[in-house]
C-alpha cells in the first residue's frame, strides 16, 4: 500500500528531508499506522458490546448548593496567608 516512493513523494510535499535509512524507517512506521487503522475502521461503533464508562450516574448524589466553610476556618492552619490566599514556596 505505501512505498518508498509515495513516501519520498509525502516528504517533498511536507518539505521534510530523509536519509535512506530514515526514509526506510518511516515507510514501515507509515504502513504500520495505515494497518493499524485500517483494523480500527472494522470495529462497529454503532452498536457496542461493552462500556468504557461504567458510573451509573442515577445513583450519583444530586448537585446542589450548599453553605461553604468561613475562609478564616480554611485558612487557620496555614504558616503564612495573603488577601484571604495560602501563600506556599516558589517552585521553579
């Protein structure tokens, strides 16, 4: 399906440059790739057998609004605080 030549061709055309054994290298990663998605493409997604999500959201809690803490409780365990903020060590 996918060749040196039409590989070079892809190459020229993304200005990219190869050497042979690169340009070798790419041709089996490139048909490879095209394989892999060829397999994918025979998988129905139309009509799954499985399930990636697994929750069953009915039995999840409602989302409702609730009274949140007093900033000075939260913060009353810190070493050191600035306009109502944790201040923490600068990490680079």
């Amino acid at each position: 399906m996918i060749d040196k030549k039409l590989t070079q061709h892809l190459a020229d055309l993304s200005k990219i440059n190869f050497t042979d054994e690169e340009l070798e290298k790419i041709t089996v990663q490139m048909g490879d790739i095209i394989n892999l998605m060829d397999k994918v493409k025979e998988i129905d997604s139309n009509n799954p057998t499985y399930t990636i999500d697994a929750v069953n959201y009915s039995d999840l809690r409602a989302d409702e609004v609730a009274e949140s803490s007093p900033n000075e409780d939260i913060l009353k365990n810190s070493k050191e605080t600035k306009e109502n903020s944790f201040v923490v060590p600068k990490v680079v």
